[in-house]
C-alpha cells in the first residue's frame, strides 16, 4: 500500500465534513472558512511510542487519546473543536493497526464535530502529532492568566485515575478486576471537557487543563496570575476505584502529582458562583471546589485545617 492510497483508504472521508471546510485532503493545502466574529484557537501535542504510550496500546484507544488530548487543550481555552491535521510517522504500513487507529480516531472526530483536514505521512518510530483548531468568540478565551486573590479554585471530574491507570498498566500497582478496567480506562480515555469550557467562558478568571498533575499545572496558573493559592486537599476529588484500591496517602499522592487526567482546573470569583452552578450542571459534569486564591505567590496545601506536608516516597511515575 502506498501513501496516497493509505491516506486514501483510513484517512479521507468526503461527506462526513463540516460545512465551514472549504477545500480538505488533496490539495496541498486545506482551506477552511473563519467567521469574522472568532478568533481561532490552534494546538498541537504528539505522542511518540515509548515515551507517551507503551507499545502494546490498542491502536484504536491511541486513535480516540491522540484526539482527546489536543481536545483538552481547546477547552481550557473555552474554544469548540473545529478542525485537525495529522502528522503520522509510521515504522511499517500495518493494515489492522491502521484500521483500530483510524476508527479510534473518528470515533472521538465525530463526537466532538472536528473534521480531519490534511496531515502527512512520513516513515520511522512510530508518533503521533494533532494540530487542532477551534473557534472562539474574538476576546472570550480562557487564559491562564487573570486569577485574582479571593477566587475559587475548581477541578472538573476525580484526580489521579489516570496516574494509577498507568501504574496498572506498568505492572507497578494491583487492583481489583472491575477497578483495573476502569482505571485504565480513565488512562486510554480522558474525556475532553469541551463542553464545560466553554460554559466557563464568561464565569472563569482563568482556566488550565490538567495535563502535568495539580501540583504542576495550578503552578502555571499562579504563575500566570501572579497569586498564590491555599488547597484543601482533603476535598480533591477521588473516584472510588481510586479510594477502594490505594491507601488514603497514596490516594492523595495520585490527587496531587498524576498526570494526564485531562480534568479542567479554573478560578472563579465568588460573584460568579451561583451562575457557575448552573452552567455546569446543564454541561453535565462534576465539578469540586478544591482551594482558593491568595495574596503572595506560595502554594499552600493544608488537610483539616493544618498544613499538608506531602508524603510522595514509594509513589512513583512513569
Ligand atoms: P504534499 O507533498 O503536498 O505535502 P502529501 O502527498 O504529503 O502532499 O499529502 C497529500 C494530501 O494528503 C494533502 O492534502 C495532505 O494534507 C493529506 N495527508 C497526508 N497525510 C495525511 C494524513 N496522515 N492524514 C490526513 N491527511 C493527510
Ligand atoms: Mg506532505
């Protein structure tokens, strides 16, 4: 199978198009329509085997995570998904990969309305790059900037599932059969929550997705910011395939550092609260209020009321 052919055969769906691509794969370029009234939100992430994912990832999860990811990126920007491209750098033309990986991929194209536009091919170790756009109302982006001392720090979904999955995966932690499932599902199947950023877009100081662990990413908004937070730990959302498999510290170990849950971190001032409720709650996705801005620039962690050293020693990462 040659190139053309396999960009042919997996990669090119005519009818399934949104109506604002103008001219997609083919050309040597694809030519999409902006309405005059956005701004587009581009990112673009890659996986690369062995350093993102192991080599015994189902193609067809690494088709859906490949998406889910750059998707992640757009809702913390509060944008909806328009467009992507997809850099493919294959070691050898498998057939059956190619099918998982591509279904995998469409899967999440379809759910989300994103249509893929163009790509490349190229041949070596096997990696994945997604460019993403999407659109945003012209100066309505989430930007991790803009957390003010006395705003409330919030997460979407439960911490740490993701981290654990992996540690499953990695043969590094033992659990149970329907708690594994799960957990590793949360690893191959972050859910991009594209539709709760974008209710945020006019409730939200500043929003990030989780990508790096709490600890790292909140570090960039405070940054950003300039502000320093103070977080409850004991309120850290947990799933119960996390609390019923780990003990109670290592539990807040995977809160506080697991990477990759692709969960929403924002800041919104107390004025904003009640309406953030209700935004929310018509997105239809959890949500926890873990913490609040502070004066300064430290990041205090405090679990009932006193001061929360981390004990992070026999927790270990990929
Ligand atoms: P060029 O040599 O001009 O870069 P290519 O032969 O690489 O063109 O690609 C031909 C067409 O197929 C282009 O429209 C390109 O965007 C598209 N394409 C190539 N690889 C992929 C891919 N993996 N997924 C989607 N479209 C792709
Ligand atoms: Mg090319």
């Amino acid at each position: 199978m040659k190139e053309f052919q396999l960009i042919e055969h997996y990669f090119h769906r005519q009818n399934q198009q949104r109506r604002d691509v103008k001219l997609g794969i083919g050309d040597d370029c694809a030519l999409v329509q902006v309405p005059e009234n956005k701004s587009l939100a581009i990112s673009c992430d890659t996986l690369v085997e062995g350093v993102h994912f192991f080599a015994d990832m189902p193609a067809r999860e690494l088709g859906y995570k490949s998406l889910a990811v750059n998707l992640s990126d757009l809702a913390a920007m509060g944008a909806e998904p328009a467009w992507m491209t997809l850099a493919l750098t294959l070691p050898e033309v498998n057939q059956t990969w190619l099918q998982g990986f591509s279904e995998g991929l469409f899967e999440a194209a379809d759910y989300y309305g994103v249509s893929l536009i163009g790509g490349d091919t190229t041949r070596g170790p096997l990696s994945i790059n997604i460019t993403i756009h999407g659109l945003v109302p012209n100066d309505t982006a989430l930007k991790r900037s803009g957390a003010k001392v006395g705003d409330w720090i919030y997460v979407t979904g439960t911490l740490g599932d993701s981290a654990l999955g992996l540690n499953i995966l990695a043969g590094k932690v033992q659990v149970d059969a329907d708690n594994k499932d799960y957990l590793i599902g949360r690893h191959y199947r972050p859910t991009p929550r594209v539709l709760a950023g974008q209710s945020l877009r006019s409730l939200a100081s500043s929003a990030i997705d989780l990508s790096d662990g709490l600890m790292s990413d909140l570090g960039h908004i405070l940054k950003a910011s300039e502000v320093g937070a103070i977080i409850d730990v004991g309120s850290i959302p947990q799933s119960e395939a996390m609390t019923s498999s780990v003990s109670q510290d290592d539990a807040l170990s995977y809160g506080l550092t697991g990477g990759e849950d692709y969960e929403l971190l924002f800041t919104v001032p107390e004025s904003q609260r009640g309406a953030l409720d209700t935004a929310l709650l018509h997105a239809g996705v959890k949500f926890s209020k873990i913490g609040q801005i502070s004066a300064g620039r430290e990041l205090k962690l405090l679990l009932d009321g006193q001061a929360f050293i981390p004990n992070f020693s026999g927790f270990e990462h990929f």
